[in-house]
C-alpha cells in the first residue's frame, strides 16, 4: 500500500493534512508527532514517503530526515517549512536529504502534487531496482497508457535499437542494455502530467520545461536503483543530438555514448512511422527522407547509414 508518514510537533498541522486526505482512499496515511515515533514505524514497515516539518523539539527535521535516508534509503523525503527557514531548506535539498521541501502555510494541491510525485519515484525505484525484466516492461507500458499514441513504443524502439546493435557489433550483455534502454528511455515521463503529453499543440515555456525534465528524472531514478550505465546513459542522453543541440547536456559527436545514438535513431524512427496527437504517421518511404534531412544535426551519420537497410527491411515486414 502506497504509505505516506506525516511528521509535525504541532497537532493543528497534522488534522489539517489528514483532513485534506480524507478522500484520497489510494493513500495510507500516518501521523505522529516527533522524529523518534516516526523511526519506530520506519524500522517496523513500509514507508513509500515521509513529509516533516523543519522545526521540531527534541530530533530536528534535518537530523530526522538523514535518519531516514541511512535506515531507508528508497523512501522519498520530503522538508516542510516555515518561509524564514528556506535557506536551510534548500540547504538540506543539496545535501540530498530532501527531494523537495513545501513551504508553510502550504497550498493544499502543491501539497498533493509533490506528494504524488514523490510516491511515483518511490514505485520507479522499486521497480527498476527489482532487476526482473517483466517488471521493467510493464512500467514502460505504464509510461506508454499516459500517452495512448506510443501504446507498444517501448517495444517497436527495442526491436530497432537491437538490430542496429547486432549490426554495428554490439552482442551479448550490451544488447540487453540496449532493449532495457530502450524500454526504459521515456520512464521520466511519468514524471510529466498526462494533460501536457497530451497535448495537441504547441506547449507553453513552462510544459516543454516539465517535458524537457524526462530525461534526468528518469537517469537520476534509475541511477537511484543501481541500474547499469548503459541504461542510465540511453535514459539520459537519448534527447541529445549529434551536433550538439541536444538536451539535457548540449553532448556532441562521439561524446554521446553509443548506446544512447542507437535508441535516438530508433525512437525518432517510430515516432515518424506511427501516428502522433498532432499528426498522422508520415509514409514509410517519406520516414526515411526525414530522417535523412534529420541526420546532420541529429543523428550518428555512420549509424544512420547502417539503419536504413534495417529499416527498408522492416518496411517491407509491414506492407
Ligand atoms: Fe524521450
């Protein structure tokens, strides 16, 4: 069960969010009101998050917090406090015992939303940690429901990412990086609300900003979960482009590792050839002119040359 664990000092706080959640029956929700009660329930069960006030008598919230974060690593933790204490906030965020704060007196949605996310990453962690390719497929799959357009996306860039692989020498355990990386590219986006990736125009500077996010959330979750390099590397760098006008590095050339230039290719691939909220799929034949007025600043050329055989290939599957 998705548990959240509320730590404040002062009981008018606490009713107040337990209030708030009274219709959230998704949600398991404790309360108590000081640090060492609250690391009791931690050694004895469960906990996705754990919210806590800054200021509190006795355990402070930052020395709470490191606790938990040497008891139980995965759980995600989130800082509440009073406007004046922000600095120390933000201090407590760089020392990465936060993973966000939410400042007093709060906004009830604000709350929500970052509690929310928070119990996301919990469940991604988890997921990806749990090192069972089943596990790992159902969650690209999850990421692909909040976006109907990409249904069997995952899928479609593995089988192209690992032919490319095949041909350009790649074998054994690099080629499962390849298909996980290439399940997993887009494990970010559960990160970014469904109204915005599905959206049917152009997205404001803020949306793109939360979209353009998907690569490092999705790397720094998987980092989290001790997945291999080569994953983290194609969920990072699959936005960057060869020429270096990319994202989120700017990487150019050969600087973006091999792995993550292979799944570029096939992820744009299948965008083009399937049919997106804002257009329908281009022609097979139309596909591979794109791809080619693409290839200068976007794409390997070397692996591009290699890919359009393959594709023809594929191409000629599907008619
Ligand atoms: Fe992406």
């Amino acid at each position: 069960m998705r548990t959240v664990l509320f730590v404040d000092d002062e009981p008018s706080i606490l009713n107040s969010i337990e209030r708030m959640y009274l219709e959230r029956d998704d949600i398991r929700c404790l309360f108590v009101s000081s640090g060492q009660e609250a690391l009791d329930i931690l050694d004895r069960e469960e906990v996705w998050v754990v919210v806590s006030d800054y200021l509190m008598p006795n355990m402070r919230g930052i020395e709470f917090l490191s606790r938990v974060k040497a008891r139980r690593p995965h759980t995600i933790r989130i800082m509440m406090t009073a406007y004046a204490d922000l600095s120390i906030a933000i201090d407590a965020i760089n020392k990465s015992e936060a993973f966000r704060f939410v400042t007093k007196p709060w906004n009830n949605k604000e709350l929500m939303e970052v509690v929310d996310e928070a119990l996301m990453r919990y469940h991604l962690i988890e997921s990806l940690g749990t090192e069972d390719e089943t596990v790992y497929l159902s969650l690209a799959q999850t990421v692909e429901l909040k976006d109907p357009y990409t249904k069997g996306h995952c899928d479609r860039v593995a089988k192209y990412a690992v032919a490319l692989a095949k041909d350009v020498g790649l074998d054994g355990e690099q080629l499962e990086v390849i298909k996980h990386g290439s399940w997993l590219h887009d494990c970010g986006k559960i990160g970014v609300p469904e109204r915005v990736l599905n959206f049917p125009g152009r997205l404001n500077e803020d949306d793109m900003e939360s979209v353009m996010q998907h690569p490092r959330w999705g790397a720094e979750v998987a980092r989290q979960a001790k997945m291999s390099e080569g994953v983290i590397n194609i969920i990072l760098y699959h936005h960057e482009q060869y020429s270096g006008t990319g994202y989120p590095s700017g990487l150019k050339g050969d600087n973006i590792p091999i792995e993550a230039r292979i799944v570029a290719i096939a992820d744009v691939f299948d965008a083009l050839y399937t049919d997106r909220p804002y257009r329908k799929a281009y022609s097979f034949e139309r596909v591979l002119d794109i791809l080619k007025e693409m290839t200068p600043t976007h794409f390997d050329p070397e692996l591009v040359k290699r890919f359009i055989p393959l594709a023809k290939k594929e191409g000629e599957n599907n008619e």
